[in-house]
C-alpha cells in the first residue's frame, strides 16, 4: 500500500514537470511566433513603403529632367520641348503664374492651381521671416519647432490641406526651398476623380516660374501600393501626419466611413496615453506598431514614413485574431509534430533492438558493395589511365622521333619533308585525343554549348565522307557513299558538332572493319517539316568484327571499349560514341545500333534542324584558287608572354608578309596602343593568361581609350584557352574572335583574309 502510494507520487510529481515543461514550451514558442509575425508584417509594411517611395523618387527625377529641359529651352526651343514632353509623358502637367497651362491642349486643375498659391504664400512668409531666424519653415517656426507637436491628433478642419470631403489639396512637407514635394489628395476638378499630384518648381530663360505637376489616381494607386495580409483580412492605407486618409484600399474591411485614422479606433477598451502616443509617432513620422480596440475587435497597427518629399505613412491595419489564428496553427502543428515525433521515437525504440542485427547484416553487405563498386571504379580508372597514357604517348613519340630523325637528316630534304608531315598528323591526333577528353569533361559538368550557324548538310557530308573514303583506301576497305539527295539543304545548327557525329560514327566504322571488309554510309531527309525544322537520318553500316551482346549495353558510356588499344592495336579514348550520344540528346536527336560478333553493326542517327526562311549565300569554295594577297601594308601587333609561343606566332603571322609587333603582357599591349597613333594597328592577336595584366583586361581596357580607332581594331584571341565558354568570354571581353592553339598558317591566314 505504501509502495503504491509512493508510485503514485512520483507519478504526479512527473506530471507536474511534465505538464510545467509543456506550459514553457507553449509560453515560449508563442511568444516567438508572435515576436515573428509581427516583424514580418513591419517588415512587409517598410517593403510597401519603400516600393511607393521608389515610384515617387522616379517620377521626381523625371520632372527634374523635363524642369532641366525647359529652364535650358530658349523662347524658339519651348515649343518643341513642349511637343516632346506631350509625346513622352503626357500626364505631366505645366502651370505658369495664374494658373493657366504652359500647354493648352491639357485642362489645368483648379485645385492643384489653389494648393500651388498656398504653397507660394508659405515660401513668401518664409521669406518675409528670413531676419527673425534664418531656416525657418513656412509656418514661422525654427527648424524641428511644431506649433501643433502638443495637439498631434488634429483633424480635418485643422489641417491646411483638404479633406476626403472635397477641398483642394494641401501643399503637404515640402523640403528644399519649396522646390518640390506632394500635394495631398484631392477632388480633381477636371476629371472628378480623387487625386493626389507630386510637383517640383522651375524656371524659364524668361525669369517667368513654373510647376511641374504629376498626377496620381488614388484608385490605381491603392490597387498597385496597398498591401493585404493574413488571406486577405489586414489592409493598409495611405495617410498624412495628421492621420488625414490620403488613399484608402478598395477592402472589403476597410472603414469608409471615417476620413482620419485615429476616428478608427474605438472610444472604449484604449487608454488615452497610448492613443496620444499613437498620434505622436504618426506625427513624428516614425517606424513602429501598436495594438488598439477598432470597429469593436483589437487590430494591429504598423506604420512605416514613405520620405519621399511628403509627410505621408503607410499604416497595415490587421485583425489581431487573424495573428493568434495563425500562430495557433502554426503552435498546433508544432505539438502535432513533437507528440508524432515522441511517438516515433518510442515505436523506433522498440523496432530497433528487434532489428538491429538485420540492420547489421544488411550494413555490412551493402559496405561490402560499396567496396566492391570502388574496387572496380579503381579498376577502370587504372584502365582508363593506362589507356590515354598509352594514346597520348603514342603521337608524343611519333612527334620526339620524327623530331631526332629529321634532325639526323637535315641535308636530306625528301627526308625531312616526310619527317614534318608525319610530325604533323601525329600533332593533329594528339590534339584529337585531348579535344575529346575535354568535350567529355564538359558533357559530365554540363557546360557544353551549342553554336548557330548557317550552313549546307550535303557539304558537310561531303567533307567527312571524302575525308573518310582515303582512310578507309589506306585502311585496304571498300566504302560506298550513296547519293545524298536533299530537299532541304541549308540549314542552321553547330556545323562542327555535326561534323563531329559524323566523323565519330564513321571512324569507328573503319577502325573496327579489317582489311577486305566494306563502309556504306548513306544521308536522307525524312518526313516533312515541323515547326521550321527538318529530320535527317544517317546510317553507317559495316561487315566489320561487330559487338558483343553484352558490350553493346555500355557501348555509350564514356571511356568503353570492346578491346583496349594496347591489345587491338586501335588507337583512342573511348569516348567517341558516349560524344556523340550525348550531342544528340542536346539536339534532341537518337541513336541505335544493331551488331553482332563477326557480323558487323549498323548505326542509325535521326536528328533534326531548323530551315532558314530564307537561303544564305554559300561561301567560297575553299578548293578555288586565289590571287597571291599583299599584306606588306598591314601592321599586327602579336601579344604572348611565353617566348617559344611568341616565336613560332611571329612566323607564322610574318610569312604573310604583314609588319609584325610584339608585346609580352597585356599592359605592355595597352602601353603600345595608348602610344601608337590612331590607324597605326590593323590587327591584334591577344594571348589571353598572362602575368600582369590578361587579355581580357587588356581588351576591354584598349576598347575603352578615348580615341576613335580603338573600336575598329579587329582584336582576336590567340588561346590554349578553347573551350566554348572561353570562346564566350573573349567575345564579352571585345574581342572580334578566338583562335585555339596549337596555331597553324591556315587559321592566321583565314583571319587575315576575313580583316584585311
């Protein structure tokens, strides 16, 4: 019995602090979701503020512009100014002395005539004053002096601007000797709407003073500036510092009956001091909130001052049972959640010991597959370095070798000549192989990007068919090309990544076909055009040694081969077919092969290309024989820090017979420009990595001199930077185009013939 009574006990006791841990927790968590919900609604108050003062400040700048435009405008000028102001911002209103219109096909309003003249009195009071105290206001007193600061919540009647009720517009705080600022709202006496207008003073060559003077709809801007809160049932309204309503929302809870804030609020259940305080901060044109009794239910008040030349503020006017709602949920869902979340704990508790041996086995197995999978992605990547060591030391040693040889032979020229061409097809593979390792690594990051150009397909065809014809003869292979007949030729795409696709299929085609064995390759349109773009289909058949079932489920992964080129002696990465899948897929085109061991394998491309509306010229045939050119009267200034790069650009750019000049930074190359007279360079070749100071630098830097020439000057980059985003950022930092090293005399002399 007494055991039980101790039990008892104890468990009271840990209800209490169970229940006393609850209470805490509620007490805390709802003071923090309230501290919350109103720093979000002051903060949504200051962001609407801040948009409406942004508007005000925008327009201000514009009528100072048009204010700038007819102060400078001589009596011959006015009128046109005036015709360019009537055509590009109609609203704008122009008021001489007397309150007629400087344009008479625009009615003035009489009212804003009225608020003008008080506002001239005030500065000629002002004035008057000057020798009492100097920075007095237009109401006489000393600067931060109130005659009204001890009666903050006057009405209507007190204030000197109109009221809702119809009385012109008061002139508001103007600031900056009575320069600008904004009239309260009023009844326009022209249109009959209500009103506000901000306006900013000027004068004409002649001495005579102007206004000029924006109009606002205080419809439209409720409807933009007026915020609503918590599913609609919060507002906000527009007023001055007197609490007069200037704009009030178009809301259902909105109180139309009052023409000042502080009539809102009940005359019960709000402590005078508080309400007085209300007024002041209103008056003071201060940021804050308070909570007062309105329309017989307690609200929540945040003001924030626009300081847009007015003394207006923004007030949100929320239910404050819309809050507690809000919070309620929020606190409801939290206890919802930390009961679940207890719950789980516990049921997680009981499971886990039940299961823990399980978790174990499956732990370790799966660690064991983790291994096994690192294993074997050690494995090929071991493979894959194995490989590209191989592949990119194969030409190296091709290239060092025909270099030892040549020179051993230098008086022998058949010799050397042999020698250089080799050394040159050796160059080109291993640039190949480093092209594709790099497209790959762009494929994985997804950087790689498309080009557009014009261009005709049947050509491109051509090119790699008749490129690939000579191999396959070298190769002891018999290739058949069928005719190519085209409805639509011309098309716009990445010319060069076509090419590649191509190539990539084609090659791989005469790699894997021995010696005997045949190619047909063959490129048809298909179907009809949709949407401006046409379907091609491109298929590449061959009798070669085919592939293995397995393997063609991975023939499109990078870096796969069905034999290693050490063992098969066929050279490249592997990355040939996962290119071009992955070329297609940015095209939105397909791939599928069909192949078996000994029996060859088919390979079918469909993708499709947009037809130009209207046909391009087609270039120069590049097989045409042209005139020798004279460059001899050109000057290029060739811009490379490294001193090996700089000697073989200077040759080559020098066999065209151009005068060549050298700098080894960017700066140097900025000094030389700067110095040099105008027309002096015709062409530059910008490196792009240099120590002090880049290519991009220097370009946008000789771009910016203040002289003429500078933005002629054709200016290409000459990089070992060529992926498609550095050809990207030469052109953003000014430059006319972007040549890759390794350099040959072919680029340079493409260049010179597209400048000169």
């Amino acid at each position: 019995m007494k055991k039980n009574r101790i039990y008892l006990a104890a468990a009271l006791v840990l209800a209490a602090i169970l229940g006393t841990g609850v209470w805490s927790f509620v007490r805390g968590v709802s003071g923090q979701l309230w501290a919350t919900s109103i720093r979000t609604i002051t903060e949504t108050t200051h962001q609407g503020a801040m948009t409406l003062n942004l508007q005000f400040e925008a327009d201000f700048d514009m009528l100072e512009v048009i204010r700038e435009s007819l102060g400078q405008a001589g009596t011959s000028q006015l009128e046109d100014v005036l015709k360019l102001i009537n055509v590009a911002e109609p609203e704008v209103m122009v008021y001489l002395d007397g309150g007629n219109s400087l344009r008479p096909d625009v009615k003035p309003d009489q009212k804003v005539w009225e608020a003008l003249e008080e506002l001239e009195k005030q500065k000629e009071a002002a004035r008057e004053q000057t020798g009492e105290g100097a920075g007095r206001n237009a109401a006489g007193q000393g600067p931060g002096e109130n005659a009204d600061r001890n009666i903050p919540g006057r009405n209507a009647g007190e204030s000197t601007g109109g009221n809702a009720a119809g009385q012109g517009p008061g002139a508001g705080t103007a600031y900056d000797g009575f320069a600008r600022g904004v009239l309260d709202a009023h009844i326009s006496s022209v249109t009959g709407e209500h009103v506000f207008n901000i306006f900013v003073r000027g004068v004409l060559q002649s001495g005579e003073e102007i206004w000029l003077v924006k109009e606002y709809s205080t419809r439209e801007v409720a409807e933009r500036f007026t915020l609503t809160f918590y599913d609609k049932t919060g507002f906000s309204y527009l007023v001055d510092r007197s609490g007069e309503i200037m704009v009030r929302p178009a809301h259902r809870n909105s109180n139309k009956t009052v023409s000042g804030l502080f009539d809102m609020l009940d005359k019960e259940g709000n402590e005078e001091p508080v309400v007085e305080d209300f007024q002041a901060s209103i008056y003071d044109l201060r940021t804050g909130w308070a909570r007062f009794k309105a329309g017989g239910e307690q609200q929540v008040f945040s003001y924030e001052p626009l300081k847009a030349g007015s003394d207006w503020l923004l007030v949100s006017v929320i239910p404050e049972h819309m809050i507690r709602a809000q919070t309620n949920r929020i606190l409801r869902r939290t206890m919802m959640f930390s009961g679940t979340a207890v719950g789980l704990i516990l049921t997680l508790t009981v499971i886990f010991y039940g299961t823990k041996m399980h978790e174990n086995q499956v732990y370790t197995r799966k660690l064991k597959e983790a291994l096994d999978a690192a294993d074997t992605a050690n494995r090929a990547k071991g493979r894959f370095l194995m490989d590209m060591s191989h592949d990119i030391r194969t030409p190296l040693n091709a290239i060092i070798g025909m270099t030892a040889i040549a020179r051993e032979n230098a008086a022998d020229r058949g010799r050397v000549e042999d020698c250089l061409d080799k050394i040159q097809i050796a160059g080109k593979h291993l640039i190949s192989v480093v092209g594709d390792v790099l497209d790959m690594s762009q494929i994985e990051q997804g950087t790689l990007m498309l080009r557009e150009d014009n261009f005709l397909l049947s050509k491109i065809f051509g090119e790699v068919t008749g490129s690939m014809a000579r191999r396959g003869q070298e190769a002891g292979l018999a290739m058949e090309v069928v005719p190519v007949q085209l409805e639509h030729d011309s098309v716009t795409g990445d010319s060069s990544r076509i090419r590649q696709i191509l190539f990539n299929i084609m090659d791989n085609a005469v790699k894997y076909t021995p010696a005997g064995g045949s190619v047909v390759v063959e490129l048809k349109e298909t179907g009809q055009v949709l949407e401006g773009r046409a379907g091609y289909c491109f298929r590449c058949i061959d009798d070669g040694i085919g592939m293995e079932p397995e393997f063609l489920k991975r023939v499109f992964l990078p870096f796969e081969r069905a034999r290693n080129t050490t063992s098969s002696r066929i050279a490249g990465t592997g990355v040939g077919l996962a290119i071009t899948k992955s070329l297609l897929d940015l095209m939105g085109g397909t791939i599928h092969v069909d192949s078996a061991p000994g029996k060859g394998s088919a390979f079918t491309v469909e993708f499709s290309l947009e037809v130009p509306e209207q046909i391009p010229e087609t270039a120069e045939d590049p097989g045409t024989e042209k005139e020798p050119r004279d460059y001899g009267d050109k000057r290029v200034l060739l811009v490379e820090d490294n001193e090996l790069n700089m000697e073989i650009a200077e040759e080559l750019v020098g066999i065209t017979g151009v005068q060549v000049e050298k700098a080894y930074n960017g700066q140097e190359a900025v000094d030389m420009v700067r110095e040099s007279p105008e027309g002096y360079y015709d062409l530059i070749f910008m490196d792009i990595q240099m120590p002090v100071m880049d290519g991009y630098e220097a370009t946008r830097q000789i771009r910016g001199m203040d002289r003429e020439d500078v933005g002629r000057i054709p200016i290409f980059a000459l990089s070992a930077n060529a992926l498609a985003e550095d050809v990207q950022n030469s052109l953003e930092a000014g430059m006319n185009g972007h040549i890759a090293k390794p350099v040959d005399l072919e680029s340079i002399e493409r260049v010179l013939g597209q400048v000169f």
